[in-house]
C-alpha cells in the first residue's frame, strides 16, 4: 500500500512521539487513521533510529487477531513483546474500541513504562465510560480527510497530467476522503462514498447506541448533509421526514443528531456573540466531515449549490489548523465564521463568487458593525480580489494552499 505524506498531522505528533502519554487519534472512518500510523513509524525509525522489530502494529478488526479482544489476552501478548524489544516497543493499536475495557490494558502498559502507545478510534470521543483511567494521560489527534493541499498533491501524484481546475473541481465535488483520490476519474467515487457513508452509520452510529430504525436514521442525516451548515430545528427535520412518510419524534430525532456526532460524521457548531452581549445558547449549524457525502447522497448537489460546501471546507481547514470555530449568532449580518486561537480572533466570510457590486457589499457588511479591530477576512474563489476599508479578500484556493 502506497503512503501518501501528511505533513501537517506529523507536524503535530512528532513533539509526543517517545513520551509517556498514550496518543490517541481519533476521526472519521476511513479518513486516513491507519496509513497515518504507518507514516509515524515511519518517521520515528528515521528520526530516532529505532530497529523495525520495536514497533508492533495491531488491527483489531482483524479477525485473525479475535484471540486478542479479550482485554487480559491482548495486555499479557503486549506485555511479552514489549520484553523482547531492543529498545522502547512503539505499539500501534488500530481501532482499540473493539477490545472491551482498552483503557484498562493500555494504562497497565503505560504504568510500566515499556511501551510508547498509539491508538485510533473511530468516531469524535475516543474515550468510553471508563475514560477516567486516562485523565490526564492522553493527548488527542483529530484526523480528518485530506485537506485541499493534500488531495492536491496526492492527486499530481497519482495522475501527473492533471490539471488545477480539474482538481479544484474533483475536490469540490467529492471530498477529500483519502481512497477517493485513488480513483482515475474522481466521480467514479460515488459508490464508494455511499458504501463508507452506511459502514459509518452501521459500525459508529447505530451499533453503538443501539438504533434500529435505520431507514430513518439514514433519512435524517441525508437531510442534514444536503442542508449543511444551516441551523435546522428540530421541527424542521420532523417535518422533513413526515414528507418521506416517516413518523419520527423529536426526542429520537435529537438521538439521530448525537449520534451522528460522537460518530464522527457531523460537526455541531455553537454560535458566538460578536457583538459581546449576554447571549444564550443557540441551534449549532451541523456540518459534515466530509463533504463528498452530500454530492454521493444527492448527485450535482454541490455543483448546483456550491456555498455551503466552500463554507464547509473552510470550517475543516480552520480547524486542521488549529483555530476554536463558532459562527456569529447575532442578527442578519452575522459572519459566517468566528475562529479564535492562543488568545488571536479571526473573522471569516464565506461567498461563491463576489460578481457584482451588491455581492461584495453583502460580503463586507457585517464587518463594519463588529466593535473591534480584530482582523476580518472574506474568502471566495474569485481570481480578482477587492478588499474593502482594510478587511482582506483572499483568493480561496490560494487560502488553502497557503500556511496558516
């Protein structure tokens, strides 16, 4: 299997590699999780120059590894590796969630200090109720799927005639869900997302809460993939699949909701204040892990419509680069996005195109009632830029590809 680099994500685990936290990174299934162990262990025998036969890679959804789900077979087999090890074991548990009481095995391991432990988890909390073995203990990794600069140069790499606008579109379109970029013609993915999409909604969603009615979970979340990033009620979902014919409650509809996030598919975002008053807690806007899933569950989707999914994009990226995001909550003229890191505030804008005079001033708008100084950037795929009274206007694909 090839590896493709992710420098970003390595970036960020390098400083932990060796010490004594267990490293736990957690996501989306299929988003990379497994190829990004191979790529630190890679990188930790060139750097540290540490023998192959001191890591110990471990698929626990492996069926031939079924003698290792009980949590005493799998430590006593660590525990007997980790004797042998020329050096510091490096064990790499890939989707640990299967082995009841995990925590229980790897805190035993890090208790002795003989193991530098990696984990993966499908889903966004990678700790179940025993989690407080682990306070204190852990440092986590959010992997998500290819950000625009990595789908770019996997994709150079995989087709080396390319061309740009047909990567920005394929990206666009289908996501950046790692395998998805494999593919000779991107669209040919549409099979293959919906396959991930329902795996998803089988082995992290339902399965783990116990749902049965599968048909109107389905049902729910497609709704909320093809409104993305808008702030549905819900009463607006009730109403939404009574037109489907189906009777669902509010209370089971709200459980959709949740699950769908600790599994790892949507994102909720709570609102801020940017006019700095006493403000309550608003409807998050649900947005998608990835992107591709709404153009896999209702085709042209974010051709047609393509707003929501550039503001999506953009919320990933924010996040991969380590920005808190909120949208503005209050009135007409809130700005899309509120991001804030290490004490900096950034505000953000998200437009298709600004292709009239009245486009650039609804762009900028907002900006002029928002009371401090803090930067403010509008960002849309526009090859001319028109910054306005010291707000910035950035090219988005330009934005993507550039360091934070």
């Amino acid at each position: 299997m090839q590896l493709f680099p992710r420098p970003d994500l390595l970036r960020n685990i390098r400083p932990h590699c060796e010490d004594s936290l267990v490293k736990v990174l957690t996501g989306l299934r299929r988003s990379g999780k497994s190829s990004l162990l191979r790529l630190i262990a890679e990188d930790m025998a060139e750097r540290l120059d540490r023998p192959k036969e001191d890591f110990l890679f471990l698929d626990l959804e492996d069926f031939s590894l079924r003698r290792l789900a009980r949590p005493e077979a799998l430590h006593d087999f660590l525990l007997e590796k980790a004797k042998k090890a020329r050096k510091r074991l490096a064990v790499f548990l890939d989707e640990v969630r299967t082995v009841e009481s995990w925590e229980k095995v790897v805190r035993s391991l890090q208790d002795r200090g003989r193991c530098d432990l990696f984990v993966t988890t499908s889903g966004a909390d990678p700790l179940s109720g025993e989690s407080t073995l682990l306070a204190g203990r852990t440092v986590r990794f959010e992997v998500t799927p290819y950000s625009f600069r990595e789908f770019r140069a996997v994709r150079k790499t995989v087709c080396a005639d390319v061309a740009e606008e047909t990567i920005w579109r394929d990206y666009l379109a289908w996501g950046g869900m790692p395998a998805v970029t494999n593919f000779a013609d991107v669209s040919d993915a549409k099979l293959y997302l919906i396959d991930v999409f329902r795996s998803i909604l089988l082995s992290d969603v339902t399965a783990r809460r116990n749902l049965r009615d599968t048909r109107a979970l389905e049902t729910t979340l497609a709704f909320a993939a093809e409104r993305c990033g808008e702030r549905l009620s819900l009463g607006d979902f009730a109403d939404f699949l009574s037109s489907q014919r189906l009777n669902v409650s509010r209370d089971t509809i709200a459980d959709y909701l949740r699950a769908a996030a600790e599994g790892g598919l949507l994102l909720e975002v709570d609102g801020a204040d940017i006019l700095e008053k006493p403000c309550l807690r608003r409807r998050p806007k649900r947005f998608l892990a990835d992107h591709g899933f709404r153009e896999a569950l209702s085709s042209g989707r974010n051709e047609r419509d393509p707003e929501p999914v550039l503001k999506n994009i953009v919320l990933m990226e924010l996040r991969r680069r380590g920005w808190t995001v909120r949208f503005g909550a209050e009135g007409k003229k809130a700005v899309d996005f509120v991001a804030e890191k290490k004490g900096e505030r950034l505000y953000v804008q998200v437009r298709s195109f600004l292709d009239s005079r009245e486009a650039v001033e609804r762009a900028f708008e907002p900006f002029y009632d928002i009371p401090d100084n803090r930067p403010k950037l509008v960002l849309s795929p526009d090859p001319v830029l028109r910054p306005q009274d010291g707000f910035r206007h950035e090219n988005l694909r330009e934005w993507f590809l550039k360091d934070d």
